[in-house]
C-alpha cells in the first residue's frame, strides 16, 4: 500500500481501527476514531443542496455538543445519501450503537458515509462491523484510512507536530476522495485528530478559512458531493494553554493544520481517477481576491485545459479562454502566461497575446507529473492556487461503469 | 459527407461559398455568405471576457449598421483570438477585402473566425481566398458548411420554409462546433440567412429568445469559446409584408427561426467530439424558469453524468447530486426521476429516494443514442431542457492533441 511509507504518529488519547464488515465485497469498509477525552469539534459539510443522511444527523449533534465528541463511526461503499426517512434512522442508529459499544453519549459520536447513492445501510452488518471496530481501536491509523477509501488507489494521511509555548502538539490527518476532476460519487472526506487544547471558535475559524484555500481549490468545478465533510477533532492532551483566536499560538496552530490539509488536498489531486498529472494553477496580480480564486478555479477544472496537460500541449489559448468565461472581470490584454515545472519554466503568452516560444521546451516542462500554470494578470494584488488532475481515458473508463 | 442527404433550398437572393486558402492543409477553410439586397441583422456573441478580435469587430459594425449587411466571411483553422492590435486589424482587412472583391461597402461586411487561439492570420492566403470564394458563390450551401468545420465530423445544415401572409419565406441555418461537451476551441458558429422581411427589433428579440433555449442549452458549462457567435440576416426578399414584434406572424417566424436552432444545437450535440449518444434533461415542475435552467444544464455537463450514460449505468444518485449543485434552491424531497428513450421509460427514484426497479430495462433504455433523464421537481410550473453528449475515451483522445 502506498502512502504507507510515510511515518506517522498520533495524537495523545487517540484511537483509530478499520475492518471489513460487508458492505464491500472484500476490502475494508468501516473506520472508528475515538477519543479517550472529551473532543471540541468543528466541521464543514458539502455546500450540495441534497445532503446525505449522516450530514444532516452531524449538523444537529455540533448544534447542541460542540465540545464532548469523542468519536467519529465512518463507512464505505454506501453513501446513505437519497435515502430518505430511514436513511436518517440508520445515521442515527449508528450513532447509538457507537456509544453502546463504547460506553459513551450517543451525542458524542459523528457519522459519515460514503460510496453509492440511493441505497440503504446494511444495519445488522454495520453494527456487528462496530463491535468489532471497537476491538481493534489501536494506534495504527492506517487500518482507518484504508476503510473510507473508495476508488481511491492509495491512502491518504498527514501527520504535522508544533510546539504551542512548549508543549507538543500532533495533528493528523487521514483523507479520502480520487475522482478529483469531479469527485468520484463525488465524496471528498478528511477527519483531522490533534490533542491541542482549542477554543471551539477558534477551531472554527482555523478551519473553514484552511479549507477554504486547500480541498474548496482542488473540488474545482462545483461537482461536490452529497457526502463532503471535513471534521476536526481536538482533545486538548497535549496540555497547552488554551489556543484562542489571533492569538501567536492561535497562528502557529494554524499553519499547522493548514499544512496537513494543503498536503491532503493535493494527495488527493494525484489519486485522480486515471489522472497522470497534478495541475498547479497559480493566479497572480488579480484585481481581488474572488476574483484570483474564480479565475484559478476555471482553469483548473477545464476539461479543455485538463486535456492539453495530458497531451502536453502547450495549447495556452484554453487557459485564457477558462479565465474569461470563469465569471471575473478584468483586462484580457494585460495577461501574462507561463508554463513551469521541475524542468524549467517558459513564457507562452505576453499582454494577452501569444508569442513565439520554444516548444520542445515547453514539451519537456509539461512532460513533468507536477504542472505548473502561472497567470501574471498585472492588475493587482490578489492571488490564489488550484488544483487539478489530468482528464485521461482512464477517468472515462472508471467512470462509466461505476456502479457495475 | 453525411448530412448532404438533406434537400436544402436557399433564401430568395442569397449565394454561398466554401473554398480551401491554405489555413488548413487541405480541407475547406474560407467560406462567404452573399446577399444581392441588404439584409437586416442581429447577432449574439460569446460571453466570454476574451473575445476575439473578428467579434469585437463584428460589434463595431453592428452598432451604426443594422440594416445593410451584405456578406458574412468566415475562416476556421485559425481563430484570431488573443492576436491584439494585429488581430483587429487582419478582421478589418478580411471586411475590406471582402468588400473590395464584392464591390459592397466595407461596413456591410461581418466577419467571423474559428480554429487555434493565439496564432494570426496568414492574411495573403485569406486575401487570395476571398477572390477564389467570391468566384464561387452559388446556390449550393454546402461548400461553406464544410469550410466553417473544424473537428466537426458532419456538416450541419436545416432549412424551414413558412408561409407569412401567403408569401413563403426559407429560413436557412448552417452551423459548425463538435466538441459539446465543451466546445473545441471552443467555438460554435452559427449563420442564419432568410429572405423575410423583418424590422430590426424584431429580428433581435427572435434571436436572443431563440439562442437562450437552443445554443445556449446545449453549451453547458460555461466553458463558452473566445469566438461564439449566431448571426442572422435577413434581405427582405420574400415580399412579406415587413413582421413587427408581438403579431402573429411575429410567432410564426419565431418558430420557423427557433426549429431551425433546435435542430442545429442537436446536430451540434451529436457530432461531440467522441460522442456516442445524446443526453436530453428535462426538469418539469420546477420552482421557476431560472432554477430549471439551471438544474437542466448542471445535470447535461457533469462529467459523472456524461460517464454514466456512455456506460449506461443508471446512476440516478449522479442526477440528484448534480441538481444538488446547480445553484438553484429546492426541496430534494420531492424529486423524481425517470430515464427515457425509444425502448420505454423507468422511474428509478421518487420523492428524493431510491426505488427498485428493473436494472434490464434500464440499460436497454440507456442503450439508446438519444436517452432522456427526466427529473419532475414536483414543486412549481417551470421547465427547461438542456442537451448534451456523453463522455467517452475518445473526447480525451481528441482533446489531449488538439494543436499538434
């Protein structure tokens, strides 16, 4: 298993486990996070109007407890997303069996779900799978990680430590979603795990605005899912002073929790489906902000673009024609468009027009599996990044016989 | 050369050309349309920011002059887009020499392009052309269909004839653009000449109605070209009595315009690049006109859908996922959806949820070229429909090497 390389450690009081409990044929499918103290939690869920089951279950739990969850019951393979009335009952009765085998409130445990839409849980699978998640809560969050993949080719799983006024704080990540031209089903999950000691506003705030700039880049063309969630969980083990907003200590937690997310996002940018290439888009000088981001997103989500990159063709005219329909209003004459990566780095556009340059070279810079797309706009301050997979045959074959 | 099968008269007045100038290496690249009499005009052009220097012409000409344009030239193999200033000037001298050639007024000339972003015109070939063309005006319009194609793999031409007060009028479209899924190079091109008589504003109001429900339904995503226009002229030869809007005869040339849209965005949508079936959306019962546009092209251009359809896999969860996303504001809960083609139809969800069905039938249905998803909103009286291809290995193939 790739990913898998990587050493990673786990934060004061945690446990994880994976198992298989049927609802997939073989692989995995069900993943517990559980936390010895009581957890501030913060969340983000799907912006898609048709919200599965344990999303609408989630948003009323942190509506009354934002500061004692302690665990997190995940599955794969069925979403229990359009699954009406009884699709909320077994959101709700795999919160209560959670707490019964953990001996914990039923209104400490999240649920999450992702796989097939339109089809019901299999219950009596998924509460055995339970009991016997519970056995195996280890310090492996390997095991979990595995269990919320779907298409996805390899696990996804980032750990960050920082020192808050001299104590160790651990954040993990573990992230799952490969469709990312469009999320497959299209479910992009990522549950984080630290033991620092967190004002729940502050957590909130760290991590709407990190999410913001990492997986709301990379879920780039607004095919979002019934099932998207980010969760963060903070125990507050470590023993730091309390982490309050802009606060020094508030900063430095920050960028700790936005590291592991960046470096999730773009995980899950090269797990593709079929993808070959992870593209970067960088959008610089934009007159503002919203504008930086529409303009990066565009190009990013371009199936035109995503193409060219595969054939590495240097076809720099769909970048311009992505950034004038993305919605943003700005001067097409003063565009600057580069094309970079670990072989080099070539002018391809100057002031909105294209000019002679080099096409081996650029051939050779888009042969790379990370590309680069610079926008110069000269007309401002603001920037922002995406990212993109590669649009291959491979996707279309994935995609075409999903449920089959 | 399929599509030539059709038996198409031609507007009183009107002669057409297609030659081969040496954009392209070999095939047809340089097309012009003739009226004898002024014709009276009205145009819609892309919405994209970066426009193309022969539409940022195109508009100049339109606002001082609406009722004596004589001749339309148009070029595929380059698009002159992104070509500042010497791009302008090139689509000025293209109008010139048209004008020139066909001893007309310089500003009753419009101008239009399609091919490669970037790269400028080789304006002795072109001038050259405009002489061989002009030579060749007749009444045969398929020279010029075939010499606005580009990855086009069929000519797409319909002609209606009505009859206003006893006078038939022949309305003629000829239009190019495969790649639907999103438009190669973007672009879509459509020219519509017709010897109505017909006051200016109600020629314009005929035209924008009419392109918001055809082209403007079939190019999905947003991923709108640098050069897109539909023009119409109209030379008044018929010898109707002249329509004003809001008559009845207003209506009947609407619909004579309107079918001949209708038919061109589905030959567009058929002839996607790699394109194996036609997906039609219909939203009934929606809550207003707004949302269902909205939800009908969200569903038409999600790549999960256009997957599930080539690989017929009724994915419905895809369809309420995608509506989910559109932007519109609805109640989930009411949804039902049914699939649709020449072999039957199936519900396959109701009320927002799943329901069994037979999986046979469905992939017979899907089996179709044409397959209807028919998503009843059950919450209010609009409806819209939007069309689109399904996506295959080959659009990838087609796209990934485009300028080489």
């Amino acid at each position: 298993m790739k990913g898998a390389e990587e050493e990673v450690g786990i934060p004061k009081g945690f446990k994880l486990a994976g198992v298989h409990c049927g609802i997939k044929k073989k692989r995995k499918d069900l993943g517990i996070v559980y936390s010895e103290a009581p957890c501030v939690a913060a969340a983000v869920f799907t912006t898609n109007l048709v919200k599965a089951a344990p999303l609408i279950y989630d948003v009323e739990v942190l509506k009354v407890n934002r500061t004692n969850i302690r665990a997190i019951t995940v599955n794969s393979g069925v979403a229990n997303a359009c699954t009406g009335v009884q699709g909320l009952k077994n959101a709700k009765r795999t919160a209560e069996k959670t707490a019964e085998v953990l001996g914990i409130p039923t209104e400490s445990v999240l649920v999450s779900s992702t796989g097939v839409i339109g089809v019901q849980l299999p219950m009596e699978k998924l509460e055995r799978g339970i009991e016997e998640a519970v056995k195996h809560l280890g310090e492996d969050p390997i095991p979990f990680a595995e269990a919320i993949m779907t298409t996805d080719t390899k696990i996804k799983l980032h750990e960050r430590k920082v020192l808050l006024g001299g104590k160790e704080v651990t954040v993990l990540g573990v992230a799952k979603g490969s469709g990312m031209i469009h999320p497959n089903m299209a479910t992009m999950l990522s549950f984080l795990i630290t033991d620092a000691r967190i004002d729940p506003k502050a957590l909130e705030s760290i991590l709407r605005a990190s999410v913001d700039d990492t997986y709301n880049m990379i879920d780039v063309d607004g095919d979002t899912s019934t099932n998207d969630m980010v969760v963060i969980l903070a125990n507050g083990l470590a023993g730091n002073v309390e982490i309050h907003e802009d606060t020094d200590e508030y900063w430095k937690f920050f960028e700790a929790v936005h590291e592991v997310n960046t470096v999730l996002a773009r995980k899950i940018v090269e797990d593709g489906e079929g993808a070959t290439k992870v593209i970067e888009v960088v959008v610089l000088h934009a007159p503002d902000r919203a504008s930086a981001r529409k303009i990066a997103r565009a190009i990013a989500s371009s199936n035109l673009v995503k193409t060219a990159i595969y054939g590495e063709d240097a076809n720099w005219g769909r970048v311009f024609a992505a950034a004038g329909y993305s919605g943003a209003v700005f001067d097409p004459g003063k565009l600057d468009l580069y094309f970079e990566s670990e072989h080099g780095r070539e002018l391809v556009a100057m002031n909105g027009e294209g000019i002679p340059f080099n096409e081996v070279k650029v051939r050779e810079i888009l042969s790379a599996s990370l590309v680069r797309i610079v926008l110069d706009m000269k007309q401002g301050n603001a920037s922002a990044t995406a990212w993109g997979s590669d649009l291959t045959e491979k996707y279309v074959e994935i995609n075409g016989r999903y449920r089959t």
